[in-house]
C-alpha cells in the first residue's frame, strides 16, 4: 500500500512538469533496471530548482527488490566553470528488498565533470546517505554510491557506464543487518529536453 502511495506521487510530480525542461535516464544491466525523470523550475537552466522520480529494480541471486523514490533538490552549473554540474539534494524512497521496508530520505547529490579539451567525455559520481534519524520502520540506513563515465553524443544525449552500489542497514524480525540492493555495473542512456 505505501509503494502504491510512493508510486502516485511521482506520478502526480511528474504530471505537474510536464511543461518544464527536463532530464531522462535509463540504465540497466541483465539484474536490474534504474529509470530517473527529473523536472525543473525557472527560467534559469543552469541554477533552478529539480523534482522528479526515481524507480529501481533489482533481480539478484537473494531476492528482488523494488525502490521508487521523489527526488527533489537544486541542480547548478556554475558561471565560472562550465564543464561542471552539480545537483545537491534528497530522495524519499518506500520500497521492500528481500520482503523488508525500505523506508527513508536519503540527502547527497551527484557531480558531472566534462572537461572542454575530452571532446565529449564526461566522468561524475554520485553519493547519498540516510542516516537512522531519516529513516523509517525497520530500516536503520541507506547508503548509495555510484561512479560513472561516458560520452556526450551532442548537448542533449549522452551514454554512459556506471558502477553502483546501493545497501540498506536492516533490524527486523526476519533481517538483521545490511543488505545489498544494488550493486554491479550497468550501461546507460540520458537525455535532456
């Protein structure tokens, strides 16, 4: 019932900025899948306030897992340094990996360097972390890292690979521990629009 709740308000996030530029990803490997549509607010393309929704599934050896987020922060790209961009932010996630609740907000961001002289390619990262206090039910914590590195096929497409590694501290009655969501190496594409 909460993932269906989860699940509405992206929708309804998304609906609302549908008139607004935005970003889509998608990346995936033989395991998992993970989907990001992001929107943002203002005239500004290079310092303006970004929502959207994030949906990651994983099929591994233990158990699936399923974890939509809202994704809410502010992406800049900032005037003295063009080959930078960064977005500082949160995610709200309600999913289950291993039949158990994954319930928190996760604060962090990510960064994208595309050095003018690589002629395309780009490496970035992204870090998030939600600590006991931002987490609900039985889940104590949440700790997501990812690096990745592409090429830019032209301003508004670009592909990529990226490592990721998302695990989730647990103290229930059935798992007591941490537990790995994700974790493997996936290729991927986004687009601006």
């Amino acid at each position: 019932m909460k993932c269906r709740l989860l699940t509405v308000a992206i929708v309804a996030l998304l609906a609302t900025g549908a008139a607004t530029a935005g970003s889509a990803e998608l990346s995936f490997n033989d395991n998992s899948f993970d989907a990001w549509l992001m929107f943002g607010s203002g005239k500004d393309e290079d310092a303006q306030f970004q929502f959207g929704g994030r949906y990651l599934y994983s099929d591994s050896d233990e158990d699936d897992a399923s974890l939509p987020a809202v994704v809410a922060g502010f992406a800049s790209q900032p005037a003295s340094n063009k080959e930078m961009r960064f977005f500082l932010g949160a995610q709200a996630f309600l999913g289950k990996a291993q039949e158990q609740d994954i319930e928190g907000v996760g604060v962090g961001g990510d960064l994208t360097w595309t050095p003018e002289s690589w002629k395309g390619v780009f490496v970035g990262a992204r870090l998030y972390y939600a600590p006991s206090v931002f987490c609900f039910g039985d889940t104590d914590s949440v700790f997501e890292w990812a690096g990745r590195a592409g090429y830019e096929i032209n301003p508004k497409i670009r592909a990529f690979l990226e490592y990721s590694k998302l695990s989730a501290d647990l103290d229930s009655s059935q798992t007591v521990g941490q537990v790995d969501i994700e974790d493997g190496l996936t290729i991927g594409i986004g687009v601006r629009f």
